[in-house]
C-alpha cells in the first residue's frame, strides 16, 4: 500500500500549482495528498489546521517570501520537508533556504522529472531522517584534529581539505543512511568545474531514485576516484576513507569556507 504523503504548494502563480498538481500522481510507493494555496498567508492558515511533511514554496511571493515562510515553518513544524522553487536560483538564495532548513531548491523552469524526484526524495528521507538523527547520536567519542579536516555541506556531501590545499570530496555516511542502498554513481569528470551548493554528481539507490550530490565548494576537479565509483560499496563502507569520490583544487575558498559546517 502506498504511504501517503501531505504535501502543501504555495506559489501565487496558477499554473504552477496547476503544474505541481499534476505532476504529484500516485505510484505504488507514494499516495500524493496535495492542497494548493496563492499565498504563504494562506499557507500558514492551512498548517495550522493541518500537518504537512511536504511543503513546495515559490521564493518570489507578496507580504511573506519564501525565505520568511521557511522560518515560519521551521519554528511550528521543524519536521517538515521544505522544497523551494524559484526563477532567481542564485547561490546566495539557494544557500540562504538551506540554511534555513530547506531540503532542497529548484529553478524554474523545472520538467516533470526533475520536480518528482525531488519531491519523493524528500518524502522518503522525511520517514528515515527521525531514525537516523537518533541513531547518529549513539556514536563514540569524536576526534577533535581529524573533524577539523573535514567540513560539511547541510550533512549531505563534506570537503575533507588536505595539507596542500586542495580537497577531497565525499557522501557524508547520514544522508547514505537516509537515501538507503546505493545502486550507481555518476560524477564530474576530470578538468570540470564545479560550484559550491550545485550539483556534481547524483546517486541512484536500489529504489532506482535519483538523488543530487552538491559541492561542498567551488573548484576543478583534479582527479576521479574510480575505484569508489565502480565500487559503490566502497562509498557506503568507507564514505570518508576510500570512498571519497572527486579530487579538487578549490577557486574561491576563503568566501565560501564560511558557508560550510564541520
């Protein structure tokens, strides 16, 4: 039987709500319940009447934006999973909704694809994150040197920075726990550029999800690791040993150093 998922769109344009709704159908995994309002006014009406694990907010919005409405959701409901969609998918943006608890962002315009893996990405890890949180903080003690090595992107990739400067990049072993078994990876290739909080690569699972992997920093990537990527076992059983995925020399590392937490 297909779980079902609450999902609230918040957007003040029609057609994007007309478009959400048809694109969240019901599969044999997810029973998509989706109640569409014009305003993040309306929105917050609606939540506190009704509990949500899915939210989908435009940034560009009259009175409350989507920034101040993720901090509205994050202080009433924190367990929610906050999706952000905008036209203005700037970093600064895209690390400001982070920051403020988003799960994720989208541009428009988005395709059909593109805004259902995201929504059931979030709808499967919504059900494991409370799991792993607890299971995280059962741990031993922590290396305080070592930790300091590495710096992590909203616990999804980390940057471990390496005594000549440049960085390796990684999955971090909770969101491994949250997206379940991994399937295949694909990743830049040597010589590509990357930018902090866009995609480098995405990881499939066994449920055949694809999930998004975003760079921890900017920087060209100066070696694959491909042992890890034709062994993605590899990634789960060593994520920040062997497993680490690309070799790259940071381009702007002391703006963005910042922006990242251990």
């Amino acid at each position: 039987m297909p779980a079902i998922i609450n999902v609230l769109v918040v957007d003040d344009e029609e057609v994007v709500l007309q478009s959400v709704r048809k694109v969240l159908k019901t599969d044999e995994e997810h029973e998509f319940l989706v109640d569409a309002v014009l305003s993040a006014t309306e929105g917050l009406d609606l939540m506190g009447r009704k509990s949500y694990d899915i939210v989908i907010t435009d940034l560009m919005m009259p009175n409350i934006d989507g920034l101040q409405f993720i901090d509205r959701i994050s202080q009433t409901d924190p367990q929610t999973k906050v999706i952000m969609i905008t036209g203005y998918a700037t970093m600064r943006t895209a690390l400001q909704a982070l920051r403020k608890g988003a799960f994720d962002y989208i541009a428009k315009p988005f395709t059909r694809e593109e805004l259902r893996n995201v929504v059931k990405n979030a709808a499967r890890i919504g059900r494991a994150s409370v799991k792993a949180a607890e299971e995280s903080l059962s741990g031993g003690p922590v290396d305080g040197a070592k930790l300091r090595e590495y710096r992590s992107f909203f616990n999804q990739t980390y940057a471990r920075i390496l005594s000549d400067g440049t960085m390796y990049f990684g999955v971090e072993e909770s969101f491994l726990r949250d997206i379940g078994e991994p399937l295949s990876i694909e990743i830049s290739a040597t010589g590509a550029s990357v930018f902090q909080g866009f995609p480098f690569g995405a990881i499939t699972n066994a449920n055949m999800r694809v999930f998004n992997l975003r760079a921890p920093l900017s920087g060209r990537v100066l070696s694959v690791n491909r042992e890890a990527v034709e062994n993605v076992g590899l990634i789960r059983e060593e994520p920040r040993g062997r497993g680490w995925l690309l070799h790259v020399a940071p381009t702007d590392f002391e703006n963005e150093i910042g922006n990242l937490g251990l």
